[in-house]
C-alpha cells in the first residue's frame, strides 16, 4: 500500500463553514480513495484568537459530516517546544532577525525584502523589550545559505480529475512574501513556521488546502529546506465565494456556516452536494 497521509487543520477561531467543508472532506475522500490516512490536526498555536468552544463545535460539525479522524488530535498549544526547536535552528544558521513591524505593516509590505533589513538594522541598535518583537525569515541569507539549492527549490502539486492524476512541479517563488514572520512576542510560531514542523512530525504526505494557500505553499517549501523537512505533494481546492460579495467565504459568514444550515435542516448529504461544483 502507498504511503498517502493527509490532514485538515482547522483554526478554532471560528465556526466551520461551506469552505472548511469543502476542505475537510476532500482530504478524508482523497485519503479513502488512497487506502491512507486522515488526521485532524487543531491549528491554535494563535492563543490570542483560539477559543476552547470553537474547537468542540469543529469536533461536533465534522462528526455530524461523516469525517473520521485517528486519535490523538494534534493540538498545537501543546507542542510549542517543536515550533521553538524550528526557531533556534533556523536563528543559528543566521536566518532570522527580530522586527518590530506590526503584522498589518508586514502585510502591506509584501516583497520589498530589502526594507525589512533596514528594519533590522533599527531594531537591533534599540532596546528589544520595549515594544512587541516578531521574528522574521531573512530571505536574503536564506538564499545565500542554500547556494545553488535556491534555483531547485519547488514542490509538486497532484491535479487529480476523471482521468486520472496529473502532477506539475511549480519552482519556488518564497521572495513573494517578503521576510515572512515566523514567530511573535505573544506566540513561539507564525501559522507558516507551525505547519511545516507539524506536516513533517505527523508525516504528510499530501497536503489538500484551499487555492487561497498556494502562495504560502511558496514560502513552506522553501522553510521545509532549510530545516531539513520533506517537501510533501500538494493538491488545491476552488474557494466557494461569498454568494453575495462573491469573495471568500469568512468565518463571520453565518448563512454558510454549517450549523447554521444544520439548524435549517440540511444533511450532510446536502452539504456535499452544495460543495461538489467547487472540489475540482
Ligand atoms: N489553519 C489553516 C487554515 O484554516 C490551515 C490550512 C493549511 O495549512 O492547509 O486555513
């Protein structure tokens, strides 16, 4: 039997909706189809944002949805001394600085690696405790540790239709998100520096998410090298938009949420049928 593990990973900040569904049983399906494996994985390493009651009701809307899922559940407050181990390592190799951008500046300032050594530079002259720290990726050390490795970093994304699995190897474009934050003050990892320790520790091998994440999947890849992780096989979903904005759904979306629909009385028969149009 090949080895096919996979997982969904949902943040408890929320309630699921559409698009978590969606997300959630095209994992469990692929993982069926493959004889492999399904894991849950409960992504709070934001412990400012995470909610105890959110998770229960991510446990209860996914049973209800038929998805099975081995036991332990990794959570990720529980294993924040992987996430500082990542840290040290990457630090050690010289390839972190701490910042003190906030994380909206950080959004805003998308790709201009240059400017964010500049920052480093200020900070580093000035006291680090007086104002929250964030460390940040230095792209451009990242580069020059891995040499000519930088030209071959990349990953394979499966494209999985009627006739069959098609794979594509996509070269990496990690300059795409600047000097991505890996870790803050007030949390030992950044959602990109926890699910690279986490795919690696519960051995994915295929990672199934959303087409909102292919550009992140850039910056993992080139994180997964410079620890010594395995690169694992990707797979995107269709977003389900927003049926009045037409934007992506968000967890503040009540109609689409699935205990709204279950409280109105849908199946999860009809909630697979709802999603089907956007699995491909
Ligand atoms: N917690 C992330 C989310 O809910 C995880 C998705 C992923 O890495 O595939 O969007």
């Amino acid at each position: 039997m090949s080895a096919f593990v996979t997982r969904f990973a949902p943040s408890p900040t929320g309630f699921l909706h559409l698009g978590h569904a969606l997300s959630a049983l095209t994992a469990f399906d692929a993982a069926s189809a493959a004889g492999g494996r399904f894991l849950l994985r409960i992504e709070d390493v934001d412990q400012t944002r995470s909610r105890p009651e959110f998770e229960a009701a991510i446990l209860e809307d996914l049973a209800w949805l038929g998805v099975e899922w081995e036991i332990p559940v990794r959570r990720q407050s529980e294993h924040f001394s992987d996430y500082r181990a990542a840290l040290q390592k990457l630090h050690d190799q010289g390839l972190v600085y701490p910042s003190r951008r906030s994380r909206r500046k950080a959004m805003a300032g998308e790709g201009s690696a240059g400017e964010w050594i500049d920052s480093m530079e200020a900070v580093t002259a000035e006291s680090l405790s007086e104002s929250p720290i964030a460390w940040r990726l230095l792209l451009a050390a990242a580069r020059s540790a891995l040499q000519t490795g930088w030209q071959g970093l990349g990953f394979v994304e499966e494209r999985v239709s009627r006739e069959g699995i098609e794979r594509i190897f996509h070269p990496a474009e990690p300059g795409r998100l600047g000097d991505a934050i890996l870790a803050r003050k007030d949390s030992p990892a950044s959602y990109h520096l926890a699910v690279v320790c986490d795919d690696a520790l519960q051995g994915i091998t295929h990672v199934i998410r959303g087409e909102d994440l292919r550009e992140a999947t850039h910056l993992h890849c080139l994180l997964q090298t410079l620890l010594g992780l395995p690169v694992p096989i990707y797979r995107f979903h269709k977003l389900i938009p927003d049926p009045v904005t037409g934007r992506k759904l968000s967890k503040r979306d009540g109609a689409t949420g699935l205990r709204a629909l279950r409280r109105a009385g849908a199946s999860p028969a009809e909630i697979r049928a709802q999603i089907h149009e956007f699995s491909g």
